[in-house]
C-alpha cells in the first residue's frame, strides 16, 4: 500500500532568495507593537553623562539596542542573558527589535553586566525607565487608579538555606515610631499618667543570616517551609498596571514597607478613592495613615487570634463615654495604664473575678485578672472595619485576585520573577524593575493596538529614519538636519 505523504525536499534551503529582516517578522508580531507603541529614544536622555565623550576610545554599544536586549529577557522570561543572546542570534524577530541585521554579530552576553558594573550601577536609571513606560500608559488614558490594589510576594533568593550564620543585629524603627511615641505621652498624661522613660536607642536582636547572599531574609512560610528570599510589595491599578513597588529582605513584614511605597505613590495617587490590603497591612498605624490621607482602607476580615474555648476580643465591649470595657458577665474592666507598645490596658477586679462561673472561659492568671487591650489609634482601625460591610467596597475587594494577584502569577510564571538568579539588594531590584516594566510596556502595546493607538505603519517607519538620525547624533556624528516629518 503506497503512503500518502510527499516526501520533502530539503534542497530549497540551499537556494539563494532576496529577502528582507523586515520581511521575516510577522506584522502581528507583539514586538512590532511595542516598538510602535512608545519612542525609545528617550533612554537616550536617561544615559546622557554616563558614556565617555565620541573621542575618548571606541564607542560602546547602542544604549536602546542595550537596554532592547534586555527588555527582551524579560519579556519572555528567559531564565540569563547568556541563554538571550543565544535566542537572539536564531530568532529573526528579536534581531529586528534590537535592530541588528541578519549576519550582524550580536554583543557578547557579558556586555550588559558590564555596562552596569560601570555606568548603571547605584543610578536611578531603570527606575526612570519604569516611570516613563508607566506615563505613557497614563497619557494614553489606560490606568484607573481610582482604587489602588497593594500586596506583597516574595522572590526566591540565590542562596543555599543551609548556609547560614546567627547573627545579633540592631532592629530597625518601627513605622510610625515617632508619632506614636508622641501620642502614648498624650494619652498618659491625659489619664494623669507619668511620661514613660526614654526607649534604648538600640535594640538588638539574633536573625540567621546567608552565607551566600546576606541581603536576603528568612521567610518562613508554615512549619516547615524555610527559605532565604526576597519581598517585593507592589502596588496596581484595576487594569493591572503595576504603578510602584518597593523590594526588601525577606524577613521584614509587609506591614513594615508600607509606609515607603505608599510615599512613592502620592504622584499617581490624587484621584484614589481607595487603598485595598490583604490582612498583613490591618494595622491601627496604616489605618490612620490612609484615613488622615483622605483616603478609603479597603481591608478583609481577619480571624481573632484567641484560643478555642476562651472569649472572644469583641465579646467584651468597650465603652467610650466612661472609657472602659464591660466583659461578658458585666462587669467593669477599668483603665489601668498606657503601655510602651501604644496599648491601653483594662484590668477587671481580681475579688469579682475569682468567684465568676465563666472565669476559665476568660483568663486563667494567676492573680484573676482579665486584662483587655486597646491601641491608641483603634478608633482608625474600627472606622476602617465599618467600610467592611459597604456593599461597594466588598466587590473591590473580591478584584484582588484578578489585580495584585494576577500581577504576581504573571511576573513569576510568564516573567521568570520567581526565583533571581542575581545577587544583592540592588541588583534584586534591578530585576524586579525591569520585569514590571516590562510588564507594562507588554500591556501597553496590546492595548495601544486593541484601541488604535499605535502609530500607523507609514508614519512609524518615517520615525525609523528619525531614529536613525538622533543615534548618530548621540555618538557625536556630524550629520545634516533631518526635515522628515514624522506625523
């Protein structure tokens, strides 16, 4: 029985054909619409005083083929340069984004390690390209940040968990510190109480530090999963563009990071009308600080911490007119005293107390006394408990998991964000940089394409010529004046 198939003839790939890289490279490729989604020739701007002059030895690369380069791990999530360069040099439509030709080499992978070694490393470089990525998307009218969605997720650190050191280490200042000294002192002497002595100005404490990369941080998640990492806490909008971020150890609590980011957000942040948490931020001291900002805490329901069989914190009420709590027998906890932490304490009778049936239901001291704790900032924390139950901010609240959520699962399943294969704070968030940015500029691209946006083909290869024009003029070539009009 014959088959039915024709054998293929391999011979055609020896023929000579007249073909273009512009010819090779699919017009719906989502390259072509990043480059005509945004002018790269900005980068240009953002690395001026960081080249030598054209005089002084043999120019270097192009910064935008550079930093294109880059872009280009990123965005597919290749796991090194070494490994992108090696796709750039078989894959046509990447040597077309980068604009290298055919048979043109590609630079060596070692050559972006280099130029950040010596001109990128300790600037603000990637952060302004991030930025800039994220104004267009502003200008276009595609961020709504009329409710600002922010989570943190950690990033496997480059470090063997195994070796490690103990180390005594200073602890930081908590957020707020300052402010909420100032407000126990208030508050003390309001109740006729002594200011409390000076805090020790250091106080240190024993953490496991890497051998490998001691800029990472412990994270413990559960009982037995241990890992040095790094944390990233990230804040998006209701489309999913990623409008700041700040990276640290991954030991330090996303409660303890909130304050930075929430700072670098005030730019983008005037049309907010909520800020949406997870439980980790629940805290009297953000409450107050997205309150007194004239802003919305959007928070989730967080389950009391009691032990089973013991009352719960909101069975016992407190009663703002005689400042004191009533416990579930009636009976009257009275103030006692402001701690250091910024806690009231409210002390029951210990005589009252020794006799009620419910006792071992309630407190099991030795000296009979319930004590029942209150922050002096919980009237923000309560405010922001009330929103809670509005109707509206619970349906915000539910679009965490297709915002933030999504942003993380994203940048670690399609972006490589999962684990660093890099070394240091700040080459951590040199990634992380990169990956959001690259993140937005994909989102971008195919949104400027969904609504018309992009620059039409004729216009963008005039601005090619531009293009052209402006590199050689970075280097310092003496050209003459381009009259192109580019739309």
């Amino acid at each position: 029985m014959n088959a039915l198939y024709r054998k293929k003839d391999r011979s055609i790939q020896q023929q000579i054909q007249f073909i273009t890289l512009e010819d090779l490279v699919p017009q719906d490729h989502i390259l072509r619409k990043i480059d005509r989604a945004i002018d790269f020739n900005f980068i240009y701007e953002e690395v001026e005083g960081l080249y030598s002059p054209y005089d002084m030895g043999r120019p270097g690369i192009d910064p935008v083929s550079l930093f294109k380069i880059v872009f280009i791990q990123y965005l597919f999530g290749i796991r090194s340069m070494r490994q992108t360069i090696k796709e750039i040099n078989v894959n046509v439509a990447y040597r077309w984004f980068i604009g290298y030709g055919l048979l043109e080499p590609v630079p060596h992978f070692s050559t972006f390690s280099k130029n950040y070694t010596r001109r990128f490393q300790g600037t603000a470089v990637f952060e302004h390209i991030f930025q800039r990525i994220l104004e267009e998307a502003v200008n276009a009218g595609f961020v709504d940040a009329s409710a600002i969605f922010i989570d943190g997720t950690h990033i496997k650190a480059s470090a063997n968990k195994n070796k490690s050191e103990q180390i005594t280490v200073t602890k930081p200042a908590k957020q707020y510190q300052k402010e909420l000294d100032d407000e126990i002192d208030r508050d003390r002497e309001k109740q006729g109480k002594g200011k409390l002595p000076p805090r020790e100005e250091k106080q240190e404490t024993t953490i496991k530090q890497s051998k490998t990369d001691p800029e990472s941080g412990l994270f413990v998640k559960g009982e037995h999963e241990r890992q040095f990492a790094y944390v990233a806490n990230t804040a998006c909008d209701k489309h999913n563009f990623i409008l700041d971020f700040v990276v640290g150890a991954g030991n330090i609590h996303d409660s303890q990071m909130f304050h930075d980011l929430y700072k670098k957000l005030e730019r983008i942040s005037q049309a907010t009308e909520s800020i949406v948490v997870d439980a980790g931020y629940k805290t009297p001291g953000i409450a107050r600080e997205i309150l007194r900002d004239g802003k919305i805490p959007v928070v989730p329901y967080k389950r009391p911490m009691t032990k089973d069989g013991f009352f719960k914190k909101h069975e016992y009420v407190y009663d703002e007119y005689y400042d004191c709590y009533l416990c579930p027998e009636n009976q009257v906890l009275k103030y006692a005293t402001t701690n250091r932490e910024g806690y009231r304490e409210y002390k029951s009778d210990p005589k009252i107390c020794q006799a009620c049936p419910k006792r071992e239901q309630c407190t099991l001291s030795r000296n009979h006394t319930k004590v029942v704790t209150r922050h002096v900032w919980a009237d923000y924390s309560e405010q922001a408990e009330e929103y809670r139950y509005v109707p509206k901010y619970k349906e915000i609240y539910k679009q965490r998991k297709q915002t933030i959520e999504r942003v993380f699962a994203d940048a670690k399943e399609k972006h490589g964000m999962r684990y660093t294969t890099m070394r240091g704070l700040a080459k951590v968030t040199m990634q992380v940089t990169l990956t959001f940015a690259c993140m937005n500029l994909k989102k971008l691209a195919i949104w400027k394409g969904k609504t018309g946006k992009l620059r039409p083909v004729v216009a963008y290869f005039l601005w090619q010529i531009r293009k052209t024009f402006q590199r050689f003029r970075f280097y310092g070539v003496q050209t003459s004046k381009c009259t192109v009009s580019c739309g």
